[in-house]
C-alpha cells in the first residue's frame, strides 16, 4: 500500500519537471478577429509594429471591457466575450502569410495570445459586478467564485448558494456536504442519467472533490449540482496555491498547475491535502466558558468539551485535455484518494456508557477516465464517447472496542456512446447507450455483482431572441440491470424547460430516475427483487430580479424515497432528517450597494426541521485603484426544532430537538490575485450538531491564503 500511496507524489514531481520544460509554441494565430471584440488588437501593416501594439491594446481593452461592467451590467456576456475571443486568439487556423514567418515570431505571437488570456483572466479575478444577477449568479459558479471562495471543497462555496444547505461534519473534511434544496437523498451532485459519480454512495459528499480539480460548477433544478473538471478551456500557464491553518493542528494545503502543452492540449494537475487531528477538547480554559455564561440563559447549550473527529486526506489527479477551434475536445484524466476520517460508531459498546464511541474509515480509490466530445460524423452530425474504471478499497476499524477491521472493494467499469444530430437552427438530437459493471466484495467477504445497460434518446429545441431565450430538453431511458440472477428493468424519464427573459428566468421540470441499487458493504442481505431505486422528482423557480433588488423562489417534491435508500447515501446510515416530500424556497437578495450586498434563503416543509434559513451580510470595500479589495461578511444560520432521536447509547441527545442558532465571521484582504482570509466559525460557541453524532467544536479560529500565479 505504500508503493500505491507512494504513486501520487512521483507523478506529481513528473508534472513538475515537465512544467520546467520550454514550451512548444503552438501554430501561430491569425490577427483576423472582429474589430468589435472586446480583446481583439488591431491590425497592423507590420509583424514588428502589430506585435508591440498588441499587447499594449490588450491592457487598454481589459480594462474597457470592465468599464462596461462597472455600472452593473451582467457578469456573464463579459465572460463570454473574454473566453471567445480568447479561443479565436489562440487557436484560430493558420494562414498562407503566417506560415512564411519566422519561428521566433511565432514564439512572439503565441506569447501575446496568452498574455490577453491572462489579462482577462486576472480582470475576472480582481474586479468584482454589481448587478444581482451577477452577485447572485443563479447557474454557473466560475474560476473566479472558486478563488473566493476561501476553502478547499466546494461545501464553503456553495453555502454562499440561495439553493444549498450546508451539512459539516468537521472544519474540513470529504465527508462534508452540501444538500441541494435540502434533498437528503443526494449529496453534491445527483445521480444523474449521464454522469456517473466518482466513487460508490459510501464515500458521497460534494468534498470528495477539492476547488483545485474543478473549472466550474453548475447549479440547475433538474440535475443539481455538477462538477466540471479543470482544465476545460484554453490556459495561461499558471499555479494555484491554498493554505489553512487553525485548531486541532489543522492543516489544509492544495495546489494545481495549469498550461498549455502544445496547440490545444492542455494540462492540469493538482493535488489537495487535509488535516485535522482526532482529540477531545475542552473549553474550561482561558475563562471562555465564564465569558459566555454570563450572556447565556441556558448555559446547557454551551460548547464546553468533546471530541474532533479526524480528518486526513490526500486528493491528487491530473488531466490533460484537446479542444480544436471546431469544437473537437477529448481527455484524459487520472484520479487519487488517499483518506482516513473518523465516524460515529452506533454499535453498541461493552460498558454502555453516555459517550459515543468512534470508528475509522479508510478509503482509497483510483480512477481512471477518458473521454471525447463532437467527434465529427459528417456536416451535421457528431459522436461523444466516454470510458471510465475506478477502484475503491473501503476500510473500517472501530476505535471503541476491540479493533476487528472490515474491508470491503469495489471494481466499477463504464462505457458510454451518444451520437447527436444538429437540426434546424440550435435543435439537436441523440440517443445514448451506456453499459456499466460493478463488483463488489461485502464486509462478509460474499462477492455482489452487478451489470447496468442504457439505451436512451433525447431532444434539445432552443428558440433565442433579441430579449429572450428558451431551452426545452426531453429524454427518455429503458434501465436494464442483471444483479447475480436477477433481472429488472425500469423507465426513466426527463422533462425540463428555461426561459430567460433579459435578466429574469423561470424553470420547470420533472423526472423519473431509475438509480441502479447498490449493496452496502456492511450488509448481508441477498437482492432477491429490488434492482432500482425509484425516484419521482419535479419542481420550478424564478429568479426575478429589478436594479439591485431580487428574488428567488422556488419549489421541489420528491417521492417513493426508501429509508434503505438514505441509510446507503450516508456513513452508518446517520442522516441529518427525514426527507421532505415538498420544498419551497424564498431567496431575496440585494445586490451591491456601495459595496453593501445583502442575501437570505428560507426553505420551508412539512416536516421537521420545518424552517431552515441562512441570511448573510457582506461589505466590500475597493481602493481607488481597484487592485486591493477588502470583505468583511457575517452569517446567521436557523433551524427550527427537529426530531427527536436515540443514537447509540447516548442520552447526550436531549438537546438535539432544540432550535439551531449559529453566527459565523469572515474578513478577507485581496491584492490583484493574492487573498488573505480570517474566519471566526461559531461565534456564540453553542452546543451545534448538523449531523446527529457530530457536534461542532464550539468557537474556533481558522485563517490562511490563497494565491494565483499567471505567467
């Protein structure tokens, strides 16, 4: 085992000799883009003349293209301008006359495409909008929000997020979670009809994946939250460090390296250490106890002492990715864990007393994934391909009693063919077949084998306007899956429409989802009927916004949710609450007011907790150079009551049903691309568990940095 954790660390050091190699200039670009581009360069009758002139052109022009934004025009056609034209500098076709010049020209021109990249870039990440729909970003979270968002996984970042709740088990760790429109069954991102999750429902949490790995993230009602992977479009070579630190010796460190290869290849790697250690604490010391219990009523509710569970873990890949000017694009990626966290133990202990006992779960998966997209068959018509295998090795050893490790592992394959046709103006149709085999060997050592065949077909209609967009998608899949013996076969089904409309946009959809099943390692039961997990799931929103006053709303429904089905999706089957058939949503939001922004997001259901709300204040404050950037942001989450509940044989949990009041603070300080944060995490230092069994640690201190290097 230690040759494989070993593996990590050698192709991290390969990368980093490769990056020290001089780089192969790609084909050189054509000066031929639209005068009208916000980053094109004008052309000159001479190669000496138009070099020089570009680069001064492409300062000039970032710096109009944020002018136009600084009233509080919309984020996204700004971004969109800055990557096309960035992909038009950067791979556009080579023409007669620049194939006669001279290599060092060539180096030249290359040179300054990447500075305009880059230039647009570092505007994206030091300049901030006003406008509430870009404050408020309803769809797509960029680079940029990733930056700020001041942590390791995407659990913080999305806590910012009108639709998530956020779930910690600890200050950091994969196990960490973030619950789109509070839906326990999924976690992170959906199960989706076309994107197979990284790793089997025991190791889910939207932090098994680390910021440094991700392009973007997607928030859309019929699908969730989906991931896309770093490097996605055309890089500027450039280096990405985090670093936290704070109690419990915690140590958080990632880091990625992103360039350009050779002509449209590209590379990242990045890697993602987290470190919290396992012990008790105590707050007795230094007089905090007495401070707060003199502002308390019921000092019961105080963080006095407890046990920080531990984190420690490894998450490293590299990908390397093709994109061609006409669309073409492919990867290749490789993926790593290395984790060991700690987990409330519900077996019952031999001295039965109140505390609760603790087990370790180790996990370490690999994951190897390749793929191609619009592969050209013909004018019209294209061909997306994916292949993908992963290894899972699932360790469990309980810390509370005598040690009796159980393993469990899993070999999952998958292979995907969609081909599509382009019809009319923006219409494309395609079908899709998928077949997926998993393997898995069950703490009891039984061998539980699984084969998965999906044939689908779908249509995408867009009808877009001067002041209008409408997107329309339909599919349909017949799931057939052979478990040992068994066979079954279930539908699945997909409607979904947007309609934008300037800046306000609406969405309906509804679904019915056939997840395959999946036995649990800790389980000895044989599959004697039950191949699926069936899922209705339906909803709509609104985004209405008017100058920088906005509103969300909001509702979903989910039924024919199985308790066996949420134990799986959760260690140990602890779940936070029942999940709700029905959820509505309230969101206003404020966008930027002399740097004041305002936000609150309420979901309501019918059952317990039946009120969940987080409302967040944040001041911005920019110099008159617009290059340094100060934040100071406040946050107050609600519960309202919750069930009651037996967990192991503690009686701690008489205080679990009472309301959750919970303020945290952050103060960040940003140079160009160089961020320095303090958070203050429980600020009433109360007595908190999102998740039954994990208390948070009462008022603690975490502070760091991160850092972009372009160049």
């Amino acid at each position: 085992m230690r040759t494989i954790c070993a593996f990590p660390g050698l192709l991290l050091l390969g990368v980093i000799h490769v990056c020290a190699l001089p780089v192969r200039p790609p084909r050189p670009v054509s000066d031929s883009i639209p005068a009208g581009d916000s980053m094109a360069a004008e052309k000159a009758p001479a190669p000496g003349k138009r070099i020089a002139d570009s680069t001064r052109s492409q300062v000039a022009t970032a710096d109009t293209v944020w002018e136009d934004t600084a009233s509080g025009d919309s984020l996204s056609l700004l971004k969109s301008r800055i990557r096309n034209a960035a992909l038009r500098s950067y791979a556009q076709k080579q023409t007669d006359q620049d194939s006669l010049r001279t290599d060092s020209l060539h180096r030249r021109e290359v040179y300054d495409s990447l500075i305009s990249i880059k230039l647009g870039y570092r505007s994206l990440y030091t300049r901030f909008a006003q406008a509430v729909d870009s404050v408020h970003d309803p769809s797509t979270l960029a680079l940029e929000e990733l930056f700020r968002a001041d942590g390791s996984g995407p659990s913080e970042l999305l806590a910012r997020q009108s639709r998530t709740l956020s779930m910690p088990r600890a200050l950091v760790a994969s196990v960490n979670r973030a619950l789109y429109y509070g839906n326990v069954l999924f976690d992170g991102a959906l199960y989706t009809f076309d994107s197979p999750t990284l790793l089997s429902r025991e190791f889910a949490g939207s932090d098994q994946y680390a910021l440094t790995e991700l392009q973007s993230l997607s928030l859309v009602n019929a699908h969730g939250i989906e991931p896309r992977y770093h490097p996605l479009h055309i890089v500027s070579p450039e280096t990405h460090f985090y670093w936290e630190n704070g109690l419990f010796s915690e140590n958080v460190f990632s880091l990625r390296f992103a360039r350009p290869i050779w002509g449209p290849v590209r590379m990242g790697v990045f890697t993602n250490f987290r470190h919290l250690a396992g012990k008790t604490f105590s707050h007795g010391r230094g007089n905090i106890i007495d401070f707060y219990d003199e502002l308390a009523p019921d000092t019961a509710l105080m963080s006095r002492r407890g046990y920080n569970p531990l984190t420690d873990e490894m998450i490293s890949g590299a990908r390397f990715s093709y994109h061609n000017q006409n669309g073409l694009a492919s990867h290749l990626a490789y993926h790593y864990t290395d984790k060991r966290n700690d987990l409330v133990d519900i077996v019952p202990r031999d001295n039965l007393d109140d505390s609760l006992g603790w087990a370790r779960l180790t996990v370490y998966a690999h994951d190897l994934d390749a793929g191609i997209a619009n592969l050209p068959l013909g004018n019209a018509a294209g061909l997306d391909g994916r292949i993908r295998a992963n290894i899972d090795v699932y360790k469990e050893s309980p810390l509370s009693r005598i040690p009796a490790l159980r393993r469990g592992e899993e070999n999952h394959f998958m292979l995907s063919l969609r081909p599509h046709l382009h019809l009319f103006a923006a219409d494309t149709a395609w079908a899709n077949y998928s077949w997926e085999s998993s393997r898995r060997r069950l703490f009891s050592r039984d061998a539980w084998r699984s084969r998965l065949h999906r044939l689908g077909a779908g249509y995408i209609s867009t009808l877009r306007g001067d002041y209008y967009a409408l997107s329309t998608s339909a599919r349909v899949e017949q799931n057939v899956a052979r478990i040992d013996a068994h066979e079954a076969a279930e539908w699945g089904w997909l409607l979904n429409s947007h309609l934008s409309i300037g800046t306000q946009s609406f969405e309906l959809f509804g679904a019915r989802r056939a997840i395959p099943y999946s036995m649990p390692f800790d389980t000895a039961r044989q599959i004697t009927s039950q191949a699926f997990d069936l899922l209705h799931h339906a909803g709509g929103e609104a985004f209405l916004n008017y100058g920088p006053v906005g509103l969300i709303a909001g509702y979903q429904y989910m039924d024919d949710v199985d308790s066996a089905t949420l134990n799986h999706n959760w260690q140990e089957g602890i779940f936070p609450y029942a999940q709700p058939n029905s959820t509505w949503l309230i969101a206003p939001v404020f966008g930027s007011w002399h740097g004041l922004r305002v936000s609150s997001r309420w979901f309501f259901s019918p059952t317990q907790p039946q009120v969940k709300s987080l409302t967040r204040l944040s001041y911005d404050i920019h110099t008159a150079r617009q290059l340094e950037h100060i934040s100071l942001d406040a946050c107050l989450h609600y519960w309202s009551r919750r069930d009651d509940l037996t967990l192991g044989q503690s009686s701690e949990w008489r205080n679990w049903r009472r309301e959750i009041w919970d303020i945290s603070l952050k103060t960040a300080f940003q140079i160009s691309t160089f961020r320095l944060f303090y958070k203050i995490d429980n600020l009433l230092n109360r007595k908190v568990a999102w998740i039954p069994g994990y208390y948070t640690p009462g008022l603690t201190f975490r502070w760091g940095f991160a850092w972009l290097i372009q160049g």
